[in-house]
C-alpha cells in the first residue's frame, strides 16, 4: 500500500484543529504531539504519558521567525549558533509567551526546536501553530525511535496514528538539549 504524504499531513492536520493527539514522526524519535496553542490537548498527553505536568514539554516550529512568536526579546544570536548545528537541536529559551500555562516551565521557559523533518514542516506551516513533540512512551520508559517501538497502550489513546515513515529504520536519536543564556552562551543539558 502506497502511503500519500499529503493525505497523511490532512488527516494529522483535522486531528490537530479538533483537539486530538497524533502519533507521529519526528526529525529525531516517534512522538505524541498536539497543538501548542491547546491547554486541554495538551493536558490528554501529559495524562497519556502519566507524565507530571511540572515536567515542561518540548515545541516545534517550522522557522526561526515562529520563535519570535513564543519568545519575549529573543537573542538573535542562537539563529546563528543553529545553523553551526550538524545533529537536531532543542533550545530551552526564557521568558516564554503566547502559550499556555500548562506548557511553560515554572520558571517561565519553554523548550523549542525548529524542525527539519518534511512531514512535521508541513504539518506546522499548514496549522500555522507550534505543535508539541515529547516521545511517544509512558513516562520513565524507553523513548521509540522505530514506530515498531511504541506500546500499544499509546497507540490504542491517541487520535490518530500518522502511517507515515511507519517503516523508516533509519537511526535516530533525541535532540541535544541547549539551555540558552543569551549573548551566545548556553549550557548543554543532553548533547
């Protein structure tokens, strides 16, 4: 069976308006995702991941500038500091804004990477919305990096399970994690 990229970016894409969860691929692992906009979405996969809500979860974009969206007076310089990037990176910037409550970190943060997967690309610029990306596990069980991977108990709750790139064994990894500082310093939390 030929699976039609389009057909599987309008299907994820009318799961996402109404407020449901997509199993889906990612530039770097499987993933449960929703949009970023939605606190009740969001609050079904911290639920589906039995997943404290204190542990802030990870955002995707499509552009540099979809950053400036989220993020108060942004540093600039991390858009060079990306671009030096061989490997998916996720930026944890501070001061977190236009998004709800119960995806900003306690300490007003939120964590962003810019995606480069094509699927998730399109799927966010036809939104027009972040959309979150956290593994597609429970929590404190071992992240999918194949679809074959993930435990049934996800596949069977979320709304919709994308059949795109269900058979891709290409080794992938989480991102590296970058605590960005400002004025080009940054920590590095999972390299």
């Amino acid at each position: 069976m030929m699976i039609d990229f389009t057909t599987e970016v309008e299907a994820a894409l009318n799961v996402l308006r109404s407020g449901g969860l997509i199993l889906y691929p990612t530039d770097t692992i499987w993933g449960l995702g929703c949009d970023a906009t939605d606190e009740e979405a969001i609050k079904k996969i911290y639920s589906l991941k039995q997943r404290d809500d204190s542990k802030s979860l990870i955002i995707l974009v499509a552009e540099e500038r979809d950053v400036l969206k989220y993020v108060a007076a942004a540093d600039l310089a991390v858009f060079d500091f990306l671009q030096q990037q061989t490997r998916p990176t996720t930026i944890i910037f501070d001061n977190a804004v236009n998004l709800p409550n119960n995806l900003i970190a306690e300490d007003g943060s939120i964590a962003i990477r810019i995606v480069q997967d094509e699927f998730c690309r399109h799927l966010i610029k036809r939104l027009r919305k972040p959309i979150v990306s956290t593994s597609a596990n429970i929590s404190g069980q071992p992240s999918p990096k194949f679809f074959d991977e993930v435990i049934d108990e996800i596949k069977g709750n979320v709304d919709y399970v994308v059949q795109w790139r269900q058979k891709d064994k290409t080794p992938s990894q989480p991102s590296q994690i970058i605590k960005w500082r400002g004025e080009g310093l940054y920590n590095v939390l999972r390299s």
